[in-house]
C-alpha cells in the first residue's frame, strides 16, 4: 500500500480548520480497517507521550482564547501542531487491531482526545471532511480492490452524506466480495430504513440475524424498522430479544418504551423507561421519554419533574425546553410557557416547530397579533409545512379577519391536500361569511379525506340548520352521532333542529341524550326548558332554567328566559327580579328592557282596573 499518499489524504482532512471532534468520529470508523503496521511498539508509546503533553498544552491555552489580545497566529500555531498529531496518529497504526497491547493504548489515547472534543469546533466544515473521507475510501479500494471491508467503509462514509442509493450498492459490493460478514447486511438494512424503504431493510436485518444471531444490535435494528412500519407487537417481541442478548444496554429498553408509548400503553412505558434510567442514569433522553408518556396520561406535574431531570442532564437540547413549554401550555401556564419556547429558539433559532409552539400559546392568550408574527417566522423557516398557515389561518379567523384567513386556508390545502381538517376550518370561514354552498363543497371534501370524523359531520349539520334545511341537517346528526355516540353536542344540537320544527317530544328526548353524556352544560338544561316552555308545562320549565342558573350564574339569557315563564304564569313581581338579574348580567340587551316594561305595563294596568273596581 502507498502510505505517503495514505498519509497525505488523511492529513488533508485536518487540513482546514475541522474540528478535532469530527477527525476522532472518523478515525472511530477507521480502526475496523487492518494491517497498516509502520512502526515499533516503543515508537508508537514514546509518540503519544508527546502527544497527549501537547494536546493537553493546546487545552490549557484554549481555556483563554477569550481573553482580550489572544494572538491569532498562537491559534494558527496551535492548529498546525493539532494537524501534526493527526498525522503522527495515522502514521503510529492506529487502525492495527491485532497488536493488542497497542490497540488498547490507541483507545486510551482516542478518549483521552474524546475528553477535549470541543476545540476547534467548526460543524460548517463537515461537507469538506465527508469528501475527504469519501477519497480516503477510494484510495483504499484502488489500494487492495478485494477487501471487502473498503468497500463497506465507502458505503458508510456515503450513507453519512445521505447519498442512500450510492451507498447502498458500496454495501452489495462488500457483501458480494464477503457474503458472510454479517455487519455489510446491517449497514444496507440501516440505509434502506433510512430511505423508508422498510420492507426491503427487514430482510436485510434478517439476513443480519441468520449470519450473526448473537449480536443484539441487528434484533434492536429490526425492531426499530418494525416500529416504523406500525407493526408494534412484531417491534415489541424483537426489542425483548435485543434485550435478552444484551441486558446491560439501557437504549434497548428505552426503544420498547417509545414502541408501548405508541400504543398507549403508558403503564409499561414508565416500566422499560425506567429500566433505561436504571441502567444509564445519566442519558438524558430516557427522563424526556417519560416526560412525554407522563404528558399524554396528563399527569403534567410529574411530567414537567422528568423534563427538568432531561434540561439538567443536558442543557443544551432545544427539545426538551420545548417539550416543557408545551406541557406547561396544557397545564394553562402560559407565561412560564412563552419562556421555555423562548429558551427552545435560542438554542436552536432554526427549528421552525418552536415558533409555531409559541404562536399557539399566544393564541390561547388571545394575544393574536403576536400570534401572527411567530406564525409567520415559523413559515419563513420551514415554508413547507402547512401546519403553519393553518395555524396562521385560525388566528385570522379569530379576529375576524375572515378573507385572509381563506388565503392561509387555501395554502394548508395546497401544501398537504390530504389533511382533512384544513377543508374543515375553510367550511367553517365560509359558514361564518355566510356563504353556505361553498362551505357544504369544503365540509363534503373534510368528509371525503376523513369519513370516519364525526366533527365534519355535525359542522355541515349546523350549516344546513342556519339555512332552515332542517330535514337534510337532521341527516347529517345522526350520522354524527352514528361516528361518535358519546358527543353531547350532536344530541344537544339535534334537538333544536327538531324544536324549529315544533316536534316537541322528540326534541327533549335528545335534550335528555345530550344532559346524559354531559351532565355540566347549563345549554342543555336551558334548551330543555325552552321547548318544555313551549309545551306550557311552566313549572318543569322553571326547574330545567333553575338549573341552567346553577351551572352558568353569568349567562343572562337564563335569567331573561325564566322571567318569560314567570310572565306567562301571572307572576310578575318575581318575573321582575329576573328581569333585573338579566339586565345586571348583561346591560347592553335591549330585549331586557323590554320585557320588564310590559311587566310594569301589565301591573299598571291591573292595578288600575282593580282601582276601577273598588271605586
């Protein structure tokens, strides 16, 4: 093999600034790669002495390259003799795994470099180091084009560029030039999950079980694509054998943890979560994995003590503020919030789902117009998820803003015309412009995206009731009531579709259906004794208005609606007071007003026809 080339490709790695990080990531990959014997053991030893007193020097000055006046050629110094380490390290057989002794001492050495990996960090340089490392592996094919192990170490270095498909025939050429090295079947099923090309991976991860069955990492490859697929209970029983061949490893515990998290099986999640933790408590992802569980059961308070447990662990990932910021949005701590998806865009500004968080929390604050401008960064960041105009559209909505909000509508459709609930909101706009027949087009396309939605249902059902289409809006209920028979509203809203039509009877039937599933919503007491109103059986009514009270003491219409009934049943002076309640509760009704002055009317003509009558 011609070393002096080896060894100045290797050196042009290092060559611009790269990080000493991303040269050790390589030279991990690089110690499967064998016999490049150079030097004596004592040579080797004596060598890294030195090196490891310079690096160690280099660390100590890097602790003050903030300090006013650090010189810059000290830095380009300091560079030029990082650079010579590397080339003393490939020139010392760093890749010799057979000389023991000196493969031990080599990791000792790569962990002790490990320990500083943040000097000269430079991640923009990465696209140059990847292209090197590409040449490196084609002089190593050119050099010996029968070793299957270049061809494999090609693939990787393609598959870590994300150029799939090149790597993946680098992966068939190792396998054909050594089809029983079970890792080359690993590497393409890796490559071919990659690609979302699950079915193909799975038989590549099989391949990988027949040649080597003892390695648990291809079981816990397989179970992640397994997971991919959807085929949870296949997922699960193949982390259980991941976990059977290696015990120790805490990371396959936590993959059947994510899988049970997908099921809902939150229960077992927290179990095998834990079990990650116990095994290696210091990584901070297990704590965020049970965070998340913890936040679906909403258990919010425990939650926000395992996102706290992650932050500590790991300050510096922007997920896991983020992931605080949302739980903390659920609990209805908005300004604790907008502080996490704060913390969350200042760790990582270009993460455009951070922004969109916070334009949520501010939307739920009401706080619209500030809504809007993270909306909108949101959008500039990632101008292809249509989440973000959607969620630009609902704001817009909100404030009336009704034919923007068609514009932002008509984008979400655009970007992603398979989402069902993007025809929704634009019905919803255009039943509130009034314009119905264009809204019944939106609410048909929400059904035909998702017919298994009973909310798509309903929203066409109130549609069609505004316009007096009442026989077709009772259609349209009951097959929402048909997709989802636990919904109040659906019942609640059926019944005054059959008041409008004086079909009284049936009418508190669905008022009862509807105080059934929810036994809270002071509406349906006060639906109820509206139409029992109607049917002159006024001392019912007061009960179900009483009621209504009970729930919702702020809602002046029950007042107003009680003091009619007391009206009609002649009892004026109480009819009144609730006429009062009513214009306390809400002073701007004029039909309040109203009402009581034919009160004060009617008894000012009984009082005076009574005077009549004693004269």
């Amino acid at each position: 093999m011609n070393y002096i080339k080896l060894n100045e490709i290797l050196v042009r790695v290092s060559i611009k600034n790269i990080s000493l990080n991303q040269c050790i990531d390589n030279f991990d990959q690089l110690q499967r790669i064998h016999n490049l014997n150079i030097s004596s053991q004592q040579q080797k030893a004596q060598q890294l002495i030195k090196d490891q007193k310079l690096l160690s020097l280099l660390t100590k000055r890097e602790k003050n390259k903030k300090i006013k006046g650090f010189n810059n050629k000290k830095k380009i110094n300091n560079r030029r003799k990082i650079q010579k380490t590397l080339n003393n390290l490939i020139k010392m057989d760093i890749l010799n795994e057979q000389n023991q002794e000196n493969y031990n001492l080599i990791q000792q050495r790569l962990e002790f470099i490990k320990n500083y990996n943040n000097y000269l960090n430079n991640n923009d340089k990465q696209q140059i180091i990847n292209l090197q490392m590409l040449e490196f592996s084609d002089f190593l094919i050119e050099s010996e084009t029968q070793n299957s192990q270049y061809y494999n170490y090609k693939a990787i270095v393609l598959d870590k560029m994300k150029r799939f498909q090149e790597a993946l025939e680098y992966y068939d050429i190792a396998i054909q030039k050594n089809p029983e090295k079970a890792e080359y079947y690993y590497g393409k099923a890796i490559a071919l999950e990659k690609m979302n090309r699950f079915e193909e991976a799975l038989e590549y991860y099989d391949s990988a079980i027949q040649k080597n069955p003892e390695n648990a990492e291809y079981y816990y490859g397989k179970a992640d694509n397994l997971e991919n697929m959807n085929r949870f209970e296949e997922a699960l029983e193949y982390y259980g054998l991941a976990i059977h061949k290696n015990p120790e490893n805490a990371d396959y515990y936590y993959g059947k943890a994510i899988a049970l998290f997908k099921m809902n099986r939150f229960e077992e999640a927290f179990e095998f979560n834990d079990s990650a933790i116990q095994k290696n408590p210091e990584k901070a992802d297990y704590y965020y994995g049970k965070a998340m569980a913890l936040k679906q059961m909403n258990r919010f308070e425990e939650a926000l003590e395992y996102y706290d447990s992650a932050i500590q662990k790991n300050p510096e990932n922007a997920e896991y503020y983020y992931g605080k910021a949302d739980n903390l949005e659920n609990m209805n701590r908005f300004e604790e919030a907008l502080e996490y998806y704060d913390l969350a865009i200042q760790k990582n500004p270009e993460n455009a789902d951070y922004y969109y968080g916070k334009a949520i929390a501010l939307f739920k604050m009401n706080r619209f117009e500030e809504a809007l401008e993270f909306n909108d960064s949101a959008i500039q960041k990632n101008p292809e998820k249509a989440d973000y105009y959607y969620g630009k559209a609902m704001a817009l909505k909100l404030m009336n803003r009704f034919e923007e909000a068609l514009e932002y509508y008509d984008s979400a459709i655009q970007k992603n015309p398979e989402n069902a609930e993007y025809y929704y909101g634009k019905a919803d706009i255009l039943e509130n412009m009034n314009r119905f027949q264009q809204a019944f087009e939106y609410y048909d396309l929400a059904i035909q995206q998702n017919p298994e939605k009973a909310d798509y249902y309903y929203g066409k059902a109130i549609a069609l009731y505004k316009i007096n289409r009442f026989e077709e809006a009772f259609e349209y209920y009951d097959l929402a009531i048909q997709k989802n028979p636990e919904k109040a509203d659906y019942y609640y809203g059926k019944a005054m579709a059959l008041k409008q039509i004086n079909r009284f009877e049936e009418a508190l039937e669905y008022y009862d259906s509807a105080i059934q599933k929810n036994q809270e919503k002071a509406d349906y007491y006060y639906g109820k004794a509206i139409v029992l109103e109607k049917m002159n059986r006024f001392e019912e009514a007061l009960e179900y208005y009483d009621t209504a009270i009970q729930k919702n003491p702020e809602n002046a219409d029950y007042y107003y609606g009680k003091a009619i009934v007391l009206f009609k049943m002649n009892r004026f002076e109480e009819a009144l007071e609730y006429y009062d309640s009513a214009i306390q509760k809400n002073p701007e009704k004029a039909d309040y007003y109203y009402g009581k002055a034919i009160v004060l009317i009617m008894m000012k003509g009984l009082l005076n026809i009574s005077m009549k009558y004693m004269r």
